[in-house]
RNA sequence: GCCCGAGUGGCGGAAUGGUAGACGCGAUGGACUCAAAAUCCAUUGUCCUUUAAAGAUGUGCGGGUUCGAGUCCCGCCUCGGGCACCA
C-alpha cells in the first residue's frame, strides 16, 4: 500500500480521542511540563493556515517532552466572550451563545485534523457559568482587598479597617474615622480596594457604545472596528493595576522572555524616578502652592515658565480676570479637539498665559504660569516646569510664545533646538556651577529635600484598568446596588448567569444591553448592568487548566502545587500590553492571597511570527475579458485582478477553476507563456477580501495534516513573520512518502533485522543530536531539515533496518504524529508511539569511557571530539588534526597548549607556527 | 523623534569567529513511459579563460579588530515591529 494520509490521519485520530491518549493525571514524582497556547477567540471566519503555527510548536514541544519522560499539561480552549458575536447578535437577533457554540464546533474539528496532542477534557469556555463563576469569584476576592504599600502585597480589606479603627491611616485618624457614618466609610474605602469603582476619564466609544481599556485603544480608534474614540469622566469599576507596577516591572528579569516583549511591558509601565517639587504662586494676595514632577530637577535654575494641563483644577484658581476670556476660549478649543486630532498633531504648539505667576523656590525668581495640551492631565501632577533650553517640548512652546530660553550647560548651543542630553558641566545653577550634570541630577534633589521644597517621587506610566463594559457579551458583576451603594454578593450567590434580554443593542438613554433585563435584582437589589472586559476570563484560565472541573475552588492546593505555572506559553506579540500584563496582575493578586503558589504566570514565552496571505493576481487588457500572463503583462494596459489563491499553484493559474470561480470570467480568454498562464504575487495580511486566504482543511485534504504541520515548520524560523506560499510544500510531502518507502514496498514490510553500519548509525545519531538542540532552541525548520538529510543519507545506503528505522519513528512522532503511529504498529508495537521512551536512544549517542575535547584556536571553542580516554597528547593531537572539523588551513600551525581539565574536559590551543 | 529586530542565490532559508549558500522549492539536462503523472539520477551564486583542471569574485554600504569576519566593534543606508507630547 502507498502512503495513504487520509486513511491514516483519520484512524489515530480516532484512536486518540478514543484511548484519551493525551490526558494529563497529576502524579507525584514524575517531573511535570506545563506547556499552553493563548486560547482563541473563536470567530465565524474560522481557522486560516496562519492560526495552527504556534499550536503546531507547541503541540512538537509536548510530544517531545512527553517522549523525554515528563507528564506533559497540554490543553485548549475558548476565550468565547467577545464582541463580533454580540454585534452579529444586533444585527440578527440571533443568541451570541448561539453563534458562539457554532463557531467553537468549526474550530474544533479544524484543529482536530491537525492532530493536536490537548486534552481535551480539560478544555474550558469562557462563556460557560461554570468556568466564569470563578472569574466573577476573583473580582470579588479584589474587592474585598487592599494593597498594603508597607508589605507590598494585598491583604484582606478588614486588615485596613482595623488600622483605621485602632492608628488611623494615610491622613485619616481613628477619631475622624469614628466619626463617618456607614456611607462614608465605604466611600473611603473604595479608595483603597483592588477592584473599586471610580470616576475617572475613560475612553468612551460612542459607536461601540462602551468603555474600552488603554491597550484596546490605539491611534485613538478602537482596536476592534476601528471607530473614534472620546475622553469622557464616568464612574467605571476598575482594577488597580498600577499598586503592582513595581513588581510588574521587576519581575520581568526573571522570565525567560524576549528582550522585545520585555522592553514593551517596560515602556509600557514607564517607571520614571523623579522629583516632585512646589512652587509657590501669587495671584493677589492668594497662594496657590503647584506641585509638580520633574525628572530633571538639576536644570531648575533654567525654569523661564510652568505649564498647567488645562483639565488640572488649579486652572480656574489661577486665571487672572483679565486673562479669563483667553483662558476659556482656549478651554473651549481644546475640550472640543477628539482624542486623535490631539494625538495627529503634536506638531501644532497651542496654549495660553493663564495671568499669574509661581515662584521658583530655588531662586524665588517670578515665573508665568500658562496652559497647554502638551501637559498632560493623567501624568504626574498635571502640571510642570518648562526648561525650554533642556526639553524639546519646553523649546517648542517657548519659541512659539516667545519666552526666554536659558541655558545652564556650559557650552550648548539652544540658538536651533534644546540640548535635552545628560553631559557637560552646569552654569547659571548657582550652587551646581561646574558640577557634571550627572552628578548635579543628584545634588539637586539632595538639595530640594534637604530644604523641605520637594521630595523624590516614581512615577509609572501604567494605569488602574477599567474594567466596566456596557455590553451583554460578558461575565455579569457580582454585585448589586443597595440605596446606590455597591454591594457584592456572597460567594454563594455565584456564578451570577447572564439574564436572558429580548434585543442585545444598548438600552434606552445610552444604558448597557443589560438594562433591558426585567426585574434582574439580588434580594431586591438592582444589579450592576456592566459586564467584564475580555481580559476579564483570560487572566486566569492557564489556572483552570489545572483543575477544570473543581467546584469548590478556581483551583485545588494539591492540583496547582503539581502544575505550578506554564513552562511553555507560544502566543502572537498582540498581546504584550495587554492580556499579559492583566494576566501577571491578576496571578500576583491571588499568589498575595495564597491561592497561587508562583507569583509569575508564565515562565517561557515565544512569539510565533504572523502568517501573512501571499495574494495572486491577474491581469485584464482594459476593456476586454482578455487575461495576459505575468511575464507579457508590459506589452499590455492592464487592470491587476486578486484571484483566488487557491486556483493558483506555484504561480501558475488553473485556467478551467478560473473561468468557473465568477460568472463573468465564463469565457475569458487567455495570453499565455510557453502554455501556461503566471500570476503576478504579492504579500498581504490574509484576508477574504484580498483572495488568499488557505483554510487548512484544505491542504490535509491535499497533503494530510503530517505535511501540513512540518510545511509550517518548515517556512522559516518560528518566531519570524512570513507569507504562506504554497511553493515547496511538495517538498516535504515527497519526504514523507520516501519515508514511508523505507519501510514499505508496496504492501510488503521490508524493515529487516540485519546490524547497522556505522554510518547508517552515524547518521541516525546526528538526527538525535541535532534534534535535542534543536528542540530546546524551538529552531524546528533546521529540525525538519535533519530528517531530510538523515534521509538523504540512509536513501543512498539504501537502508531498511530496524535498529536505525525505529527510533528514527519515535524522533519524527513530534512533528508527524500520525505516520509515527501507523510505522509504530507497523513495526509490531502495541502501544502508541507517544509511550516510547526517548531517552534510551539518548543514551546511545553518548559514547561511553571517551573525553570530551574542546579544540580551540585562540581561545575560542571550534568544536569538540570524543576520544579514548587512554589517548597520549600525540595521539590526541595527531586526532585533532586529522579530525574532519579540523580546518584545512590548521597545516602551518601547530598545537602549542594541551590544558586538561578536571571534569574530563581537554583544551587544545592551536597557533600559527 | 525614541527603543527593539532584520538585511545572505531566481525564492523560503542554513551556517559556535574556521571550506558561505545546508535543507527545500524553482530551473536545466537525463533515465523510466506510447504519453502523462509519479519516481530516480546529474547540474544549478556571479564572472572570466577553458576541452578540462583551475582562477577571480561574492553575505546592504564604509571603516576597524583578527592568522581568519555573514558572524565581533564603530559609523551610515534600507526594511519590519513597538512606543510616541509620560516632563
């Protein structure tokens, strides 16, 4: 029989899913590996061949680690609330659940064609009560938490009621609070909690009709839609985040991450250590002291004005009457400019003289006070001093209001643009003239804290998430409203299930979908009308995984003390501010509680590359149904048509499939090249409306799911962006089928007893080698090209023997998993080849009773070379040079240092003679 | 503007500072076949001389370190990604 795929492919599924091969059962002793995809969002368009890449790695990673002896945790699931399905559901009427459900069956039986190695009993949905009642279960244990700045955890809220009962706290004492009634405690409190609700500007989408996080906003359109974004103050639950920038922050050094994903959490945390600094103001007879935050505060002596963000309260006690006209023109224009005509043009330099002045408290020097948009209200203090001389910003706006600019490093030249950098020496600074700049930085603000004018202060970038929606498709709040005051529900009361609503747009006078639910109320309490956010049910699924069923706990101390927390987590760099900054958040909240027993989520983290679409065109003689081919096109006005990439095989379209595909290329015509019509390409994000997209469905029709999975590998290296081009896919397709060649023939087995020779064994323990190495760097095309050349190797020595076949078998299980298992049983073994052991065949690359030496030239490592242990220096030398990694050009040089060192290791230093 | 990452044949891409272009695609020639498909073999960076052997040249550009650089250092150019009034 031949390499029959689809026969194949469709039997170990089935036996798979029927043996539950893959499950994962915690046990005690045997080391565990935890490796995890970021779960999908099952959308109607399905999965295109640039979704299964990381699924793919990671699925190569769990075979591998299984064959390695560890007890692998390899699940999926949904992440099922969400968006699209809830505007389908506008549009149609029809049930988002509904859609939901459709779409996670196309998804599933897409990714079951692929032969995915998930337990998928462990699978979870986000939408399903049973998984979100610990979602909501969370957001009340943030709730009743605060976050103790002096412990730098959070602790139970009545930890800080009890503070204020007995000491009084953070401004407020004992008596005072004492004093409070019911209500104003609670307002209090509020201030304190992890998830609270709070007035606060938020990005407001009046076409989405909700609220959106920071990282779901971008370029002042919505992420999703892409529709304009506003500011607008409302009362939001939120999660404080920022209480955990610190440790966000710091805890990035300890994970195996990419530099790049590393540096964006960063930037996006924007830890800046400064100073905050007041200044005193006069208007008449009142004072008004500023506050404001500088990093620079060695440049103070340069302050020629303060700038006040124009929504900081202190703009209205500030205008002067006669400035008062300008001011509230000025005000007028800004509120009316849109997030993104504000973030378009940071060129144009706008602002007014709001008519009083602060006082420089180094110099007691005079300085106006004017406002501009440039300061931003939610940064620092929402006020500055402007440094023209030193700040490009500064220097902009003084220029265009002709303000003075002075500068205090020696020698720079302000007469173009401000000289923003850290060097030289300082001048006009009083007591810092001749100091380094570096070091004035620091004596300035010993000085600003020594005389009691300041005090040095961090300031992060990263912002509490709000974490409200006005939305129907998304975890209710567990929380009702008693005399308009919230009040969560008691565990007991969960999981709280959505209310069933006639129509899903928003209610009547802009109130969210839930509004419109009847009677929705705990004990007679209306209910919050806001759901979570959709980061809400992926902040903690990787924890679920561990104990999906448990109904008593998100997850139990014995499953979570196994697992502990993902080894391996493969996902898009999409997600870098967003998903796992609130993941990391939300597992340090509940490793604070002791819930979790790691505070950090994710160990390792690779970014697969995107998979863009490869799109093919056409080319029509305007004004004819005439198509000219590629090469000719020049010879021709054409118009350039996206054809449909999947009429095109490497490049060359199917004429019949063309004239079939729309009614009006029924009778095209064609001008060919040597008989054949070429289409012209391009690299596009793969989409419907551009033709290119590949559904792989399709290609294990063609190919089988074992080509299309080492194909994908085989594109380049994992982490880099990369079209889908269909060219070359035959080429590890003919692998495959030469590989089923060397164990069939025809239907006969030809695998034989006889011994191998050394350089069929040599070959196969290159593979081995090759393939740890490999593995472990997740460089799986240069993996996929080791088989190649094992292949290539054994083809010419015409080898069919089973010391060298099976364990070739075991090694391409991981990235063919269901050849693996028809050669497996072909070779006589009951089991699945997913319960071979690896490591024996580990073991046989390691030669025994030899030393490893590492031959350098000058110093650095070329290679290493196992020889006898009973080998002189001579002998040892007369190897190296005769060994086949010595370099040619090593004739003319001699060995002038044998160093042995302990631990069996020989260091042999070659130089020129 | 700032911070990352990358530039290698016709294409996707390999190369611990040590024979650049592994492996695959494509292309060309050949075998098998009535023919096609499938399969197999050979050649395949560029240039020049040549029957051949061989030679020159070659990893975005310009320098440097080194016995030796695609790889390390300095300065540019181009492309991709992220952040962007964050004081």
């Amino acid at each position: 029989m031949d390499y029959d795929f689809r026969a194949i492919e469709a039997k170990w599924q089935a036996y798979w899913a029927e043996h539950h091969t893959f499950r994962a059962v915690e046990k005690e002793g045997q080391p565990k590996c935890y490796v995890l995809d970021m779960f999908p969002y099952p959308s109607g368009a399905g999965l295109h061949v640039g979704h299964p890449l990381g699924y793919i790695a990671s699925d190569i990673y769990s075979r591998y680690k299984r064959l390695c002896g560890f007890n692998v945790l390899h699940p999926m699931g949904y992440d099922a609330f969400g968006l699209p399905a809830e505007q389908y559901a506008i549009q149609t009427g029809q049930h988002p659940e509904v859609t939901t459900t459709q779409n996670i069956n196309r998804y599933r039986s897409q990714m079951d064609r692929i032969g995915f190695s998930y337990d998928w009993d462990r699978e979870v949905r986000t939408c399903d009560p049973k998984y979100y009642k610990w979602t909501q279960w969370a957001f009340l244990q943030m709730y009743a938490s605060w976050y103790d700045p002096d412990q730098q955890k959070a602790r139970p809220i009545e930890e800080l009621v009890r503070r204020f009962e007995t000491s009084g706290y953070d401004g407020i004492s004992a008596e005072q609070w004492r004093s409070f009634d019911e209500k104003r405690r609670s307002e209090v409190l509020m201030n304190y909690r992890i998830a609270y609700l709070g007035e606060t500007s938020v990005n407001w989408c009046p076409e989405l009709g909700t609220v959106l996080a920071n990282d779901e906003v971008s370029g002042g359109l919505s992420v999703r839609g892409g529709f304009p974004v506003e500011q607008k103050k409302m009362r939001q639950w939120q999660l404080r985040v920022s209480a955990y920038a610190e440790r966000l922050l710091e805890g990035l050094d300890r994970l195996d991450w990419t530099d790049s994903l590393k540096e964006m959490q960063r930037n996006w945390i924007g830890k800046s250590a400064g100073t905050e600094v007041v200044f005193d103001t006069v208007k008449g007879d009142a004072h008004y002291p500023i506050t404001i935050f500088t990093t620079r505060v060695d440049t103070i002596f340069g302050v020629t004005f303060m700038v006040l963000a124009p929504e900081s309260e202190l703009v209205e006690c500030l205008t002067s009457p006669e400035q008062k006209a300008a001011v509230d023109d000025y005000l007028a224009y800004v509120k009316k400019k849109t997030e993104r005509e504000r973030m378009a043009d940071t060129r144009t330099v706008t602002g007014v003289f709001a008519g009083s002045y602060g006082i420089n408290p180094l110099t007691g020097e005079r300085i106006p006070i004017w406002i501009s948009d440039y300061v931003l209200s939610g940064y620092g203090t929402g006020a500055i001093m402007a440094v023209p001389a030193h700040d490009s910003r500064d220097y902009a706006f003084a220029r265009k209001f002709n303000l003075p600019i002075r500068p205090i490093i020696e020698g720079c030249d302000v007469s173009e643009q401000s000289f923003d950098a850290k060097e030289g020496k300082m001048c006009n600074s009083g007591f810092l003239d001749g100091m380094d700049v570096k070091d004035a930085i620091e004596a300035a603000k010993d000085y600003v804290e020594s005389k009691g004018l300041g005090h040095r202060k961090v300031n992060y970038r990263l912002r509490d998430a709000i974490f409200s929606r006005q939305r129907y498709w998304g975890e209710p709040f567990p929380i009702c409203y008693k005399d308009g005051m919230p009040e969560p529900l008691p565990v007991e009361a969960l999981p709280v299930t959505l209310p069933e609503i006639g129509e899903f747009k928003p209610a009547e006078g802009g109130q969210p979908p839930l509004a419109r639910a009847k009677d929705w109320n705990y004990n007679g309490c209306p209910m919050e009308t806001s759901t979570m956010p959709g980061f809400a049910g992926s902040s903690a699924y990787y924890l679920r995984y561990m104990d999906p069923h448990n109904d008593n706990a998100l997850v139990s101390k014995a499953a979570n003390s196994y697992w502990r927390n993902v080894d391996l987590y493969i996902g898009g760099t999409e997600h870098a501010t967003g998903h796992l900054i609130y993941s990391r958040f939300w597992n340090k909240f509940l490793y604070d509680l002791g819930y979790v027993c790691e505070d950090e989520p994710f160990r390792k983290l690779i970014n697969q590359g995107m998979i863009q679409g490869r799109s093919s065109f056409v080319y029509r003689i305007v004004g004819t149904n005439k198509f000219v081919s590629a090469g000719l096109r020049d010879a021709y006005e054409t118009t350039e048509i996206h054809v449909d990439v999947n009429l095109v095989h490497n490049d060359r379209l199917d004429l019949e499939g063309f004239r079939a595909w729309r009614p009006d290329f029924h009778d095209a015509e064609f001008i060919l090249e040597d008989g054949e019509y070429i289409c012209g390409w391009a690299v596009e994000k793969m989409s419907k409306s551009m033709f290119n997209v590949v559904n792989p469905d399709d290609i294990c029709d063609t190919y089988g799911a074992d080509t299309l999975r080492l194909y994908e590998m085989f594109l380049g290296p994992l982490e880099q962006s990369k079209p889908w081009d269909t060219k070359g896919i035959d080429g590890v397709h003919r692998f495959l089928k030469k590989f089923w060649r060397m164990f069939f023939d025809g239907d006969k087995l030809i695998v034989t007893d006889e011994k191998a020779y050394a350089d069929e064994l040599k070959a196969l323990h290159k593979l081995i080698g090759k393939e740890r190495e490999d593995i472990e760097n997740f460089s799986f095309n240069t993996t996929v090209s080791a088989f190649m050349i094992a292949l290539n190797d054994l083809g010419t020595l015409n080898c069919h023997k089973r010391e060298i076949l099976e364990p070739m078998v075991i090694l391409l299980s991981p990235f063919a998993p269901h050849i693996s298992e028809e050669l497996w049983q072909a070779l006589g073994h009951a089991d699945s080849v997913t319960y071979a052991a690896f490591p024996e065949y580990v073991e046989a690359y390691t030669v025994e009773n030899n030393c490893t030496y590492a031959v350098s030239f000058n110093g650095k490592t070329r290679f290493t070379i196992s020889l006898p242990l009973s080998m002189s220096p001579a002998e040892v030398e007369a190897a190296v040079r005769s060994h086949e990694s010595t370099p040619k050009y090593v004739e003319g040089m001699q060995i002038v240092k044998v160093i042995v060192v302990p631990g069996k290791i020989v260091n042999v230093v070659i130089k020129p003679l």
